[in-house]
C-alpha cells in the first residue's frame, strides 16, 4: 500500500519544519489518526467524534477514580433514593465555558437529554438510554430519573462521550465547540493541523500547556516513524515498536493494564456467519495464550474467552477457552462446510497491531480448514469505509465498564453493535442484570450473559492487551496509566 496524501503532506512539513513549536511557546505535539477520512465531528455524542479533541475541550461530570469507581469531576457529589430510580447530583460552581458563560444544570439536563435524539443516531442511547428525564433541582443540583432502577449508573457517566456543552448548543455544537475543559479550539482540520491553546479560565487551574497540536497522520507505522524523528511528544505503541525506544533518554515508553483489545467481528447478520455453528468454529480454532504471547509479549496482557470485560472488572466472567482445531472442523463440518471455509478478512494500520492481530489469526486458524484471505484496507477513513460494513473485519476499542459494553456492542439495535448480534435473551439479561441492586446478583447475570456470547457470539476477543505509550523525555504529569487518568492540564514540557 503506498504512502497516502496525508502521510505525504506530513513529510513535508516535517521537512520544512513546519512543526516545530515556537521556543516562547509550550506547544504539546500529537496526531491523529484520521480514521473518519475528514469526517471528525466535534459533536461529543457524534459516532464520528474527533476522539483526540474531544477529550481535552469538555469535561464529564465524573471520571474514573484509582480503582475504577466514579470519582468527581462537574459532579462533586452524588446519592440515589433506595430503589435507585433517582439520582441526585450536586455540580461544581464557578465552572465556565470557553465563551464565559456559566456551566450549572440546565446544560447537563439539556446535555444528557440528546442523549436519546434520533436524528443523532449516538451509541451512546444503547448506554443511558435508561434515562427517563432530567430535573433541574436549581442551578447547582439535578435530578436524574431511570426508567428502571440502576445502581451503577454513576459507572455509565464515566463515558468518554457524556460531556457537558450549553444549554441549547447541539445544533452548532461542531462549528462552535464550546465546553468546559482545560483546551479550547483555536483550529481544526482534520486532515491536516488542529490546534487546541489553554483554557486560561479552566476550573481546575491553567493548564501549564499553552497548546496542544494534532498533525493528522493515519497510518500507526507512520506516527511512530514521526515520534522517532521527535516531531510528536505523545504517541501509542505495538509491542514491536517499543524495543526502537528501549535506552534512549530522549523518550519514555509507559506500559499498564487499560482494558485494550483487538478481535475480529463476523456479521452475525451475514453470509456464511449467520450460522452460529460458524462463528463459534472461527473463534474456538484460536489458541489466545499464544497468540497473546506473541503480539504482546509474555507480560503482555491476558486472555480474554471473547468477552471485552476488562479482569480488574467485578462483574466479568472467569471462562475457559483453550484452542479446539478439532471442535472447530465439527462445528464447520455440522454447518456444511466438511472441507473447511474460505473468508475474507479486512484490517487496517489505523491502529497499532490491527494487521499483525489479522496475520496471526490467520495462521492460528489455518490447521481447522479456516481459510483467511487478508485484505489490508486503508487507514484513511477505516472506520467509516470498513467497519460495519464489510462481513469481517478487525477491530479495536479501549477499555470500559461492563455494563456499558455489554449494552454498546451486543445489545441488539446499539449504534455500535458491530456484529449485529441480536438475542432477545441476552437482552433480557441485560436489563435484569440493570435493574439488580444487589452486586452478586448482578454478576450473576453479567456473566451469564457474557457465556451466551461466548457460546455463540460474533466477535473473536483472543485477549485484552496492555496499553503502551512513548513521550518525549521532556513531559512531565503523565503516570503510566490509562489516558482516561491523565489530568491534561497538569502536563507539562520541561528543559
């Protein structure tokens, strides 16, 4: 595949030094990946959200605490009455946006009421659409009541895509991203440079940062080949990347558990993988402890029997799952397939490790009469050109709690159900296990209901990996952590 116009135009403001920040400025350079092909919307509920961005412009009203609880962020507290209908939050005061205008809750009743717009199509409904309504208490206090009882809701608010914008602000929510977090707009094209400078209002003090750049860079070899020439400050890594960094004071390579995984989706909704029997052949001719050992390493990560439920998690389920080629040939040759299954797989570089995950798979599966034809699709505009669209195709998603991705990527009809699975069970399950106050019970049915996708699901999860990062040698506020832990405006670029 060549180098595409992005990577090219990359080359060449590197070469002129385009990139190089100003020396009176603190100028954090990143990239981004392009993977909506220029399609990036600044909408936080958009399903074609400018990741990157949104993070830094808007805050949540919690954010995840050391051990995975919801800690406070525009919500300094919370309570629910004793059937767990209804939640009362308590915000921050003297929070402001970017424009000046005071956050209070008339804009979290107005930003979780979008939540559920069928014009915006948002995967985020899959998750909260459990909200019956939104009162506005006062300015400082709301009322948030659940169709149903819901003891973690505060759990489904630590979502990276439930950010607070004005009251009323969603029709011009992308021209005019206005929010309350530590960087404010100052530019943005996706396809080329995006500019962020420092909130100097920001409620949790000014961020030592005066900008933060995103060089639009889709294809994950070609970012790290920008960080090795020292044109980016902040990048992800492949295990087989990392070594490249290993001893050298000019960077520094983090690794840590953060729930991070790659499979391979089958449409349960296409052709030959509507037969369960299929599926379950595809994902049980896999051997997970060497294929985690392999991409990852021996200290890598841990194998995952196909449910996305980080181990740290309460409610995920301890499954077995060694490889069975034999079972595998059964299964196939029960469906119809006695001579085995031609398929064809799509990947991509837009994120790290997605091509080398589809190779192995490949192999792996071969022994079972499983013929992997890789097609190695562009980078630029993966997400919006390959995923849900084709049969079969690799995917990757960060870590998250339970419930939400049980509800975001297996509940039939979620915006996000990249297989297409539909179990009206399983969804029943779901709801249960929503509506169970008690913590054993519903773990009970979390994990009944991640052994029925296990038994016949359309997603292959091999393992959850861990995460790796490389910075440049100079920043300083970033802990071997998630990035859902980093306080953006306590970064910094020392001398």
């Amino acid at each position: 595949m060549g180098m595409s116009r992005h990577v090219l135009c990359l080359a060449a403001a590197l070469a002129v030094g385009l990139l190089t920040p100003a020396s009176a400025e603190k100028v954090f350079r990143q990239a981004n990946d392009l993977s909506f092909g220029g399609a990036e919307s600044l909408d936080p509920l958009s399903s074609n959200r400018f990741i990157e961005v949104v993070a830094l412009i808007y805050s949540r009203l919690m954010r995840e605490g050391e051990s995975g609880e919801a800690s406070p962020e525009l919500a300094t507290s919370w309570t629910a009455n004793a059937e767990a209908t209804e939640w009362t939050l308590t915000l921050q005061p003297g929070v402001k946006f970017h424009d000046g205008s005071d956050f209070d809750a008339a804009d979290v009743a107005y930003s979780l009421s979008r939540i559920e717009d069928p014009a915006l199509e948002s995967p985020v409904a899959s998750v909260l659409g459990i909200i019956d309504r939104v009162e506005v208490v006062d300015p400082l206090t709301v009322k948030i009541i659940l169709e149903a009882p819901h003891a973690g809701l505060p759990l489904l608010l630590l979502d990276y895509r439930v950010r607070m914008i004005p009251d009323g602000s969603g029709p011009t929510i992308n021209e005019n991203p206005v929010g309350t977090g530590p960087f404010r707009v100052e530019k943005v094209d996706a396809e080329g440079t995006t500019t962020l400078v420092a909130n100097d209002g920001y409620w949790e003090g000014r961020p030592k940062l005066d900008k933060i750049q995103f060089t639009a860079i889709p294809d994950a070899e070609a970012r790290n080949q920008a960080m090795l020439a020292g044109q980016l400050d902040y990048n992800l890594l492949t295990a087989e990347q990392a070594p490249l960094y290993a001893n050298n004071p000019a960077f520094q390579v983090q690794s840590f558990p953060g729930g991070q995984w790659v499979g391979a989706v089958f449409r349960t909704n296409a052709e030959p993988f509507t037969d369960p029997r299929v599926r379950r052949a595809l994902r049980i001719a896999v051997d997970r402890n060497a294929m985690l050992t392999l991409l990852e390493g021996t200290d890598g990560g841990a194998v995952g029997c196909d449910t996305p439920v980080k181990v740290s998690d309460p409610y995920r389920a301890n499954l077995e799952c060694p490889q069975d080629i034999e079972g595998a040939k059964a299964l196939l040759a029960e469906a119809g397939y006695p001579d085995g299954i031609d398929i064809e797989l799509f990947t991509s570089d837009v994120s790290p490790g997605m091509v080398r995950f589809a190779e192995v798979y490949q192999a792996q599966v071969a022994p079972a009469g499983i013929r992997v034809k890789v097609n190695l699709a562009p980078s630029d505009g993966y997400w919006d050109d390959v995923w849900l669209k084709e049969p079969a195709f690799v995917t990757a998603w960060d870590g998250r709690p339970a419930d939400q991705f049980l509800n975001e990527i297996f509940r039939t009809g979620a915006g996000n159900n990249e297989s297409f699975y539909s179990d009206p069970a399983f969804d029943a399950l779901l709801d249960k296990a929503r509506s169970t106050v008690d913590v054993e019970a519903a773990r009970a049915l979390y994990v009944q209901a991640q052994q029925m996708q296990f038994d016949d699901g359309g997603t292959s999860i091999p393992f959850l990996k861990n995460s790796r990062r490389v910075l440049n040698g100079k920043v300083t506020g970033i802990l071997p952590k998630p990035e859902e832990f980093i306080r953006w405006h306590l970064v910094d670029l020392t001398e």
